[in-house]
C-alpha cells in the first residue's frame, strides 16, 4: 500500500471521528464537543444530556454509519461482479421486494395481528421481502449463462414488485399511504441499540464470507474466463456475490427504508480518491467512505431544517450526485 493511500485513510478515519462527534453534539439540543467525549467515556446516562446521547443519538449514528458500510460494500461487490459502473444494491430488485413486502403489511394490512407479538414487523417484512428476491436471484444464477441477462432479469423483478405496489397504492386508505410513502424516504430516526445489535451480528456473520472473496474479485476483473484460469467456481462465486450484496442491502432496508445514492456511488468515489482497483483497498475505502458520507447527510437532514426531518434518500442524492460528477470530470474518466 502506498503512502498516498495510508494517509488518505488516516484522514477519512479522522473525518469519521469528527462527524461521528458533531452528529453526537448537534442537534435540537447541543450538546458541548468536551462534555460528549465525557458522557461517553464515563458512560453517564443520569443527565438529560446523557440521555439524549446514550437513548437517542448515539445508537443512531452508529446504525447509520454501519449502514453506510454495508450499502457501500454491496455497491462495489455488484459493480465488479456485473462490470457495471451503474449497478448499486437496489437494481437488482432488492429493494423493491423489500418495499413490497411493507405495503403488504402497511396498506394491505396482511399479518398486522402479527404485530402485537413482533414489534419490529415492517422491519421483518421487509427483510422477508428482500430475501425472497434474493432466493430468486441465487437460484436464477445458477441456470443464467449470461451476467448481462441476470442483471436484466433483477431489473425485471423490482418493476414487478414496483407494479403490485403500485397497485396496492391505489386501493389503499389515505392515512395508511402516507405513512407508507414516509417509509419509503428512508430514515435513520427511532433506531435503539436493539436494532443496531441485531444489524451489526447479521453484519460480522456475512462479513466472514466477504473475507474469501478478496482474490477471486480481483480475478474477475479481467474477465469471467481469467477467473476461471484462475481457478474461481464461477458458479459459486455468483451465489455468494449475490447473497452478500444482497443480505448487506437487505438488512439496511430492513430497519430504516431505502436508502438511496450511497451503494451506488461511494465505489466510484473510492476508486478515484485511491487511484487503485485492487478490491483488497476498495473494500476497506468503499466502508470508510460510505461510513463519513451518510453521517455527514444524516446531520443535514437532521439539523437543515429543524426539528423537521428530511428523508436521507433526498440528502444522499443532493450532495452525492454532485461531488460524484466532479471527480470523473476532474479525473476525466468514466469507470
């Protein structure tokens, strides 16, 4: 690894530090820098304000920031996989079938005695839903020759799912679909360190299987058939690609919406920030990167417009799309 490139983790390891303090400290009560880093390193939860840090703000970020890890790592797995500078955890369809499975339970009303048992149902349908697309997809993988047609049969999937809850949409009561179109904004808000418990233990758990997929991608660069000289079960690798990215996009879903921009484009800002395309750096820069830009927009949805929430999808849109054009016109390069 280069200097150049130790250092740029150095700083973004720095710039996640702060974010993660002044998304701590600011918010519709401030908290002081100097009394934040003692609430926490001494753990007091007495106060208001420690409180506020240890209820509220804290398990958010952190969720946010494991968020931003995830989609950012399912981008590059699918971006590499399929050859595709366009493709993020969401074309596939992964979304979709998450968001169809909550308008089944929000505007149908499908499994809402449920609920009284299971507190975190929109959270499990959703996961549900983003699981069965997946099921699809991995079964699909094995008999699909082709990657371009697999990737067009995950386009297929999220129109189908996008119909059905179109559908759903129009018949269902006015008070029922605007909390479903809330959902659909995506948000980080209401997030306890339960949630953030079971998204980081579904993380490490999927995280093992990214561990043997560093040299294989690497290989896969330089063509399906390389790979296979190389000694890679290509149909293997297509389960396991898919079942990670789409378990890491799926878990996100799952707990705080679709959260659109992040898979997407932080591969490409870690490409050209790092100069390399070895996945061995990527798959450490897309987690840093994807970790500081989400937090950085969760802060601006939270504190913009205070106390109105805006949605992260729109946040993560408005200042990705921008910064993203600008490295490839200044790079003059398109991946």
């Amino acid at each position: 690894m280069k200097i150049r490139q130790i250092s740029l983790f150095l700083a973004f390891f720095i710039a996640f530090l702060f974010l993660l303090t002044l998304n701590i400290s600011l918010g519709s009560v401030s908290i002081p820098f100097k009394k934040v880093w003692e609430i926490v390193f001494f753990h007091e939860t007495t106060s208001t304000s420690g409180s506020i840090i240890w209820q509220i703000r804290l398990p958010r970020i952190l969720f946010a920031s494991i968020s931003g890890i995830y989609l950012s790592i399912s981008g590059l797995l699918l971006q590499v996989f399929f050859r595709n500078p366009i493709v993020g955890p969401y074309v596939l369809g992964i979304s979709s079938g998450a968001t169809l499975m909550v308008a089944l339970v929000m505007l149908a009303g499908i499994g809402i005695n449920i609920s009284l048992v299971c507190p975190f149902l929109l959270s499990v349908s959703a996961f549900v839903g983003a699981l069965l697309v997946m099921l699809i997809l991995v079964l699909l993988s094995s008999k699909v020759k082709s990657i371009e047609t697999l990737l067009i049969i995950g386009l297929m999937m999220g129109y189908l799912c996008y119909a059905v809850t179109s559908i759903l949409v129009v018949f269902a009561q006015k008070e029922k679909v605007k909390g479903f179109f809330l959902w659909q904004m995506g948000s980080f808000s209401g997030i306890t360190w339960k949630e953030f418990s079971i998204v980081s233990f579904l993380g490490i758990a999927i995280f093992i299987g990214l561990f043997f997929l560093k040299k294989p991608l690497n290989a896969f660069l330089l063509g399906e058939e390389y790979a296979k000289t190389m000694g890679v079960n290509i149909k293997a690798f297509r389960i396991l690609i898919i079942t990670i990215s789409s378990a890491l996009s799926g878990i996100v879903t799952a707990f705080s919406g679709p959260v659109a921009f992040i898979g997407l484009a932080i591969p490409h800002m870690a490409r050209l920030s790092f100069g390399t395309s070895d996945n061995g750096i990527l798959i450490p820069a897309s987690a840093i990167i994807g970790a500081d830009v989400i937090m950085l927009c969760d802060f601006f949805a939270r504190n913009l417009f205070s106390p109105i929430e805006l949605p992260i999808s729109a946040i993560t849109a408005i200042f990705g799309a921008p910064i993203v054009i600008g490295l490839l016109l200044k790079k003059r390069m398109i991946i």
